[in-house]
C-alpha cells in the first residue's frame, strides 16, 4: 500500500481558511453555508518509545567519523550512519572470520553477516546517512580488491592451461592405450583425471546492487566471504521474493553463512556452484510500506519462514531529529582514518582458512548468563516477540565480534601484517548486549506499528482516495466503489468517523446529507 503523507501534503499551510459552497443544483450547499476549515491533523499512530543511540555504543576509532557524517547530513539521525558502517565492516569480512559464543560446544560458529533496515520517512536522509558505510566499502573496492581481482584473473588463467594441458596429455595417453587395445590400462590412466585439481579463483565485488537470484549467484561463485547486497529503497528487494519460495529458501541459507556448496541446477545452461553462500543485506524503507509487510503478512507458509525475522531484527524506526542546514567541510584526516581501519579489516580476507574468535572467561560468563536470561525472557515473550528473542543469541555474538575487529584495527599498524587477538574482552560483550537492547526497543516500535496502525487503516484507505472523491460524496456513493480496505459498512463508518474527526472531511445534511472534502487536502 503506498500511502503519500498528510504531512508532506499539508505542512505549508499554518492558517485556517473560509470557502463557501454555492448552490446551483441538488446536492450542493445553500448560500448561507459556510465552513470554517482548518489544517487536518495527520492521521498519525503513537509511536513507542525507543532508545536514544549512544556515541559509546560504536568503537573509538570510528565515532567521530559517524558522528560528522550525521552532521553534516543536516543533523540527520545518527542511528542511521552507525549501522551502516556496524553492517558494512561486518560484510567486508564475510567469511574469514567466525565466533564460537559457545564456551564448549565449538561446532556453533557464526560469521558476522547481518541483515538491516533503516526505516524512516522519505524526508529523513536515509540514502545518505547509509553512505557513510557504503563509501567506505567502495573505497576498500577500489584501492585493494580490484587491484588483487586483476591479479587472481591472470593467475587463475595461467593455472586453468596448465589443468586443460595435463587434462589433454592424460587424454591423449589413454586414447592411444585404447587404439592399441590395451583398454584396462587406458581405463587406468584416465583415473588420473581424476586426481587433478581444477583451478579455482576469487574476484570479489564486496556490494551487489542488482539483486536478481542470477546476479547473487554469479556473483559468488568466485566470492568465499561473501558480499553485501545493498538497496536504496529495500521495498523492491522484498517484494521480488515475496512469492518465490526458491529465493527465500536461499536467503535463508546466504543469512546462515552455510558452509556447505550451494549448487542451483540449470535446464539448458551450465550449473551454478557457489563454494560458500553467505550475504549481508542493508537498505532504507518508509515506514508506511514495511507496516504493509508486516499487516500482509499472516505468519503461516513461506512468509512464516523466519527471513523477515531475520532482517526486522537489526534493523531502526528511530526519533526524528532537529533538522537544521549544516554546510561544513568533510573532515578528511578522520575519513582517511576510517578508511585505513577498513583497509586492515580487508587483511583478513586474505589469509588462509577461517580464524576463529572466542571470548574472555569473565566475558563469556556475561554473555552466557545474558544467554540464559533470554531463554526465559522468550517462553515468556508475546508471540509476535518469540521469534526475535530466539534469534538474538547469535546476532549479539556477531556484533561483538565485528565491535572488537573494528578496535582491533584501529589499533593496528597500517603498513604491517593483521593479526587480532582471538579473545573479545567484557567491555565489549557488554556493549554488544547494550546494541541488543537499543536494537530490542526498535523492534518493539516496528511491531507496535501493526497494532496500532490496523485501527486507522480504514482511514488510510479513504484518505488516499479522498481526491477521487472531492468536493463531495455520499455513503451511496463511498459504498458503490467497492475499494479495498473500504468493503464493508463498518470498515467504511470507522473511516468516515476517523476523517471527521481529523478535519479531512465535513459532513452535511442540507439540502442533503453528504461529505465534502477539506480543500486544504486537496492543495
């Protein structure tokens, strides 16, 4: 449902105006009607309470960067800019890295891929504020891993002929084996074929714009850490999978990190392998379309398959801010030094294999009681909660991780090899559980909006068709349109009564009844 704000609408108008209807046929007012409009309220829900972002939630050594970029966005929020650079850092890491949050069960491994949205409304800088990751990510792009692409190219090349070289030797052994009649022995030689190691080679786009199933895939056949799908508006994303149960389902796994190989079978076309299937996914949203996804959805079939669970829970509705012209110059000595961070985080990507990450004994003591607390905190939980409580465990793990390689970095030499340590300290397990509870009151807000928002739907229904219906209209007619949302008689009453009281529409009863339609709507 797209819905255009009565805020946008009518904003610029601060005073009340007096319009006077003649009469020149049935239906019409009388001369001596005059009505004295005003500025319709905004059909607004309450909003919940959340909490305010904390500069002490992000590292050290990329606050000032994410603070400046927010002001220099017109003070825009700096909810925003923090995640974007929290998912960014994860993403470029993909793959290379892992925590156990588990002291013992060590097969329990994540990777830091997150899924996250920004919701706020189209006047809130979202595009922008999420720069402030991705610029980075682009940066990394440009100045290392094209460079390293370029290299892999040839180098792959070089090895793919010597594999066709031995593949055609051995071949041409065992033909003239067969041609001699010696056939067992040829059958021998050819196991050798066997035995060779086809060339693999890693060229790596870490941001994907296009996110068509064949896009993603191809993308990732040569990518073992993975890539980060981004969107400016994810409302696209969301509705090109809403009914395919395929790209869900591989989601779903890309969300996992699965380590096994992805295989998508191909009718008439080559089969697509994907060593390694693991994404990360960050767009905006207004919160007029994911309060549709989430009133659509009726949590049974494929759409109760955890994947809008999965990216409701790191993602932010936060306060709107005081916003105000800032027009100051971009602090270059702080971008250049985030920058470098990211370079460094970049590093891990190329060492061999995956380094594993644990916590600090007294660390892993708080967030195993934390842990254990959730668990009780979920059997207890609201329905529409569980499901978020359930998959916290992990994503306050894989925040911790990506806080404590962001200070890693930051502390590192630029010009020397990265070797973080392996254990993650209690400062930083108890920030991550801090980001858990900022994150926890946001997906109450979201949620409420449901509740909330499903008793004014009707309203938005006949608020978005009141210019169809201007200057006036009837029950009769309201009824014979037959509009969604507006079906029945009491869904129409409900929408009727709530727009009268906001001062979209007046209702007459001379020399009929009828409603006519503030004209400051219309403008």
């Amino acid at each position: 449902m797209h819905m255009q704000s009565p805020i946008n609408l009518l904003n610029m108008f601060t005073r009340s105006t007096k319009k006077k209807f003649k009469e020149t046929n049935k239906g019409e007012l009388s001369d001596s009607e005059n009505i004295q409009w005003q500025v319709p309220t905004p059909l607004n829900t309450t909003l919940l309470p959340v909490l305010a972002f904390e500069a002490e939630m992000l590292p050290e050594g990329v606050r000032n960067y994410v603070i400046k970029h927010a002001l220099r966005v017109n003070n825009a929020p700096v909810d925003y800019a923090a995640l974007s650079v929290i998912v960014a850092a994860g993403s470029l890491v993909g793959g290379s890295v892992e925590i156990h949050p588990k002291k013992n069960d060590t097969e329990w491994a994540l990777a830091p891929n997150l899924f996250s949205m920004i919701i706020g409304e189209p006047s809130a800088q979202k595009t922008p504020m999420l720069k402030c990751g991705l610029n980075l990510l682009d940066f990394v792009q440009k100045v290392s891993i094209n460079k390293i692409n370029i290299v892999n190219s040839s180098f792959h090349k070089l090895q793919k002929q010597e594999y066709e070289a031995q593949k055609k030797s051995i071949n041409n052994e065992a033909e003239e084996l067969i041609q001699s009649g010696e056939v067992e022995q040829a059958y021998n030689v050819l196991k050798k074929m066997g035995e060779l190691d086809e060339p693999g080679q890693i060229i790596r786009e870490v941001t994907i714009n296009d996110a068509t199933i064949e896009a993603v895939l191809d993308g990732l056949q040569t990518n073992p850490h993975g890539s980060l799908i981004f969107r400016d508006e994810i409302n696209g994303w969301l509705k090109a999978i809403e009914q395919r149960e395929l790209e869900r389902s591989l989601y779903l796994e890309a969300f996992d990190a699965s380590k096994s190989p992805y295989v998508q079978k191909r009718i008439g076309r080559e089969d697509v392998t994907v060593p390694r299937l693991i994404l990360s996914l960050l767009g905006g949203i207004q919160p007029s379309v994911i309060l549709h996804l989430l009133s659509s959805s009726n949590h049974s079939g494929h759409t109760n398959d955890g994947l809008l669970e999965r990216l409701l829970q790191v993602s932010i509705y936060p306060d709107k801010t005081h916003a105000y012209f800032v027009d100051e110059a971009p602090d270059h000595a702080e971008i250049e030094n985030v920058q470098n961070i990211f370079l460094t985080l970049f590093k891990l990507t190329q060492k061999k294999g995956i380094l594993g990450f644990k916590f600090m004994d007294d660390a892993q003591n708080v967030w195993s009681e934390w842990s254990a607390k959730l668990i009780q905190k979920t059997k207890e939980a609201d329905v529409s909660l569980q499901s978020f409580y359930g998959k916290n465990h992990a994503t306050c793990a894989k925040i911790a991780l990506i806080l404590h390689l962001l200070d890693e970095a930051s502390n590192a030499e630029t010009n020397q090899e990265f070797n973080p340590s392996e254990v993650i300290n209690l400062k930083t397990v108890e920030n991550a559980i801090g980001w858990m509870t900022y994150l926890e009151s946001h997906t109450k807000r979201i949620l409420a909006l449901v509740s909330s928002k499903n008793e004014l739907l009707p309203a938005e229904f006949l608020f978005n068709n009141l210019n169809k219906l201007a200057p006036k209209f009837t029950r009769q007619q309201l009824s014979q349109k037959n509009w969604k949302g507006l079906n029945n008689k009491e869904d129409r009453e409900l929408a009727i009564a709530e727009l009268i009281k906001s001062g979209y529409i007046f209702e007459v009863s001379k020399p009929s009844k009828a409603f006519i339609v503030n004209p400051l709507h219309q403008l």
